[in-house]
C-alpha cells in the first residue's frame, strides 16, 4: 500500500479497501469521488470529498466535504489556507500564553527576593485585555510562510504544545518576567520613585517585542518585513501609543497609578524589553542552522 500509486479497473469494495489498508498503516486518508459507488469509501476515510457538480446526490450525503467548482486545485489551495490557520492558532496560544507566563513569574519570583509586588491588579488587567488582545487577534491575519506546503504532513495526534512550543511558553516567560524583576530591584537600588512604572512598562513592551518576533517558527523578522503583516504592525503601534498615554496623560496616569517616565527611563524600558525579541531571534537561527543540518544530511 505504501508504494503502489495507481490503480486502474478499481471496484467500490477494491475503494473501500484501499482505504482500510491506508489507515490501518496510520495514514490520514482523503478521498474523492463522484459516483454512487464511491459512497461507502468516501464514507471511511477520514476526509471524503464529493464533486459539487458532477457529483450524484448519495456521493454528497456520504462526504464530509463538497468541492463545489471540481477543480482539484482548490483543495491544495484549501490544504494550504487550513495550515496557515492552524499556524496562527500556534502563534496566538505561544503570544497569549508566554505573556501570562510572564505576568505569574514577575508576582510569584518579586518576593523571594524581597521585592514589593511589581505590579498592581489594573496593571494586570491592562495588559491582559489591551497589550495582550490586540496583537493576538492581529495574528490571524499572518499570512502563510513561504515553505509551508513543503512541510510533511503532521500527526494527527499531535499535541498543539509539540515542535518546542511548549518549552518556549516556559523559557520566554521566565525570560520576560526575570527583566521585569531585574529592572525593578535595579531601580529600586537606584532610589527611582518611578520603579513600577518601568516595570510595568517594560513587561508590556517586552509583549509587543515577543509578537514580532513569533511570527515565524524559523524566518527572521528582517526577512519577513515590517510590511507583510499589516495589521499587526498597526496593533502593535497602536498598543504603543496607548502605552504611552496611560504614562503621559495626567487623567490616565492618575487612574492607572503610573508616573510620567523621563527620556532615560522609557529608553531604558525599551532596551531591556528588547533582549526577548533578541533571544527568540537567536532560537529562530538555531533552528534555522538545524534545519539545514537535517536537509545536508538527509539531502
């Protein structure tokens, strides 16, 4: 069954079979047809395709899917689309989940060091409904990666978390919440009344640095462009400027507890959240240098 291609003079219980023998080696089987006699094997395999305008009305009932224009061609189209979706359902989770990692290692680490708590219940709420909700639904609109139909097929039981993803949930977050620790007892050391702030700042940009960076499993942001996703780029922007209102605004910075930043502070916040874009930049390349390590060896 795995090296036979072509079959010709095939019966609808020969359909059947070949189907059966497919899954039973662990194959995820598609199936297409038009005829009565392709209902029971359009039944069986795990997706039956049916033609929308050749196809007789039993052929549909027993499909999961209609390919209403009979083009072929729309269905690697559809394989592609259904890929892109379910990498950018990966990429909302690692944004979503990362962030809160984050936020729950800053609170739960701040007083084994004998550090107040970084930040304050709105605080959290800002950056759970505003630098969390933003970018993560302007995730859906990244579009494929290039070598995205050239990826094997993956398991169907597959956990969502494989591939490193969950690991980078854990490392990322520990990353972002240690700089939000580490740029607290700095400026608490340097007797800077506006230390919550910055914390406060830098865990929210530290955010927005993550979501540029995860918008590939393997490509470097430089090679994807600031431009090939829009929408996110202005999520992001926006984020910023809100970010940046809540601090500068008195009538916001009053109801959201912060302080105006100085130049040097805000700087400051901005270079510190920068090192989790820096470091899931280098994660990239060293999948990068992997990947093509596999590629020379198994040519």
């Amino acid at each position: 069954m795995e090296q036979i291609r072509v079959y010709a003079r095939v019966s609808p219980e020969q359909k059947l079979n070949i189907v059966k023998a497919l899954q039973q080696k662990d194959h995820f089987v598609s199936m297409t047809g038009d005829g009565v006699n392709d209902a029971p094997s359009l039944r069986r395999a795990n997706i039956g395709v049916a033609m929308g305008i050749t196809g007789t009305d039993v052929t549909k009932e027993a499909a999961h899917m209609i390919l209403l224009d009979d083009n072929f061609a729309t269905i690697v189209k559809a394989v592609k689309q259904g890929r892109r979706i379910y990498d950018n359902i990966r990429k909302f989770i690692k944004y979503i989940m990362t962030g809160n990692s984050a936020e729950i290692w800053a609170i739960f680490l701040a007083p084994f060091f004998g550090l107040p708590m970084p930040l304050l219940p709105v605080h959290i709420l800002w950056i759970n409904l505003v630098t969390d909700g933003l970018p993560a639904l302007a995730l859906a609109s990244e579009p494929a990666e290039k070598d995205i139909m050239k990826r094997k097929p993956r398991k169907t039981n597959e956990s969502i978390f494989s591939g490193g993803m969950g690991f980078h949930i854990i490392w990322v977050g520990v990353l972002m919440g240690m700089l939000s620790i580490g740029i607290q007892w700095y400026e608490i050391n340097a007797g800077d009344k506006n230390w919550q702030t910055i914390v406060f700042t830098t865990l929210c940009f530290s955010q927005l640095w993550h979501v540029m960076a995860i918008r590939s499993e393997t490509r470097s942001l430089f090679s994807q462009g600031l431009l090939s996703n829009k929408p996110l780029l202005g999520a992001v922007l926006l984020t910023v400027i809100l970010q940046l209102a809540i601090i500068y605004i008195p009538q916001l910075s009053s109801f959201f507890h912060a302080s105006p930043l100085t130049w040097i502070e805000l700087l400051t916040a901005i270079g510190i959240s920068s090192i989790a874009f820096w470091a899931v930049e280098i994660e990239k390349a060293v999948k990068r240098m992997k990947l093509k390590k596999q590629k020379s060896i198994y040519g």
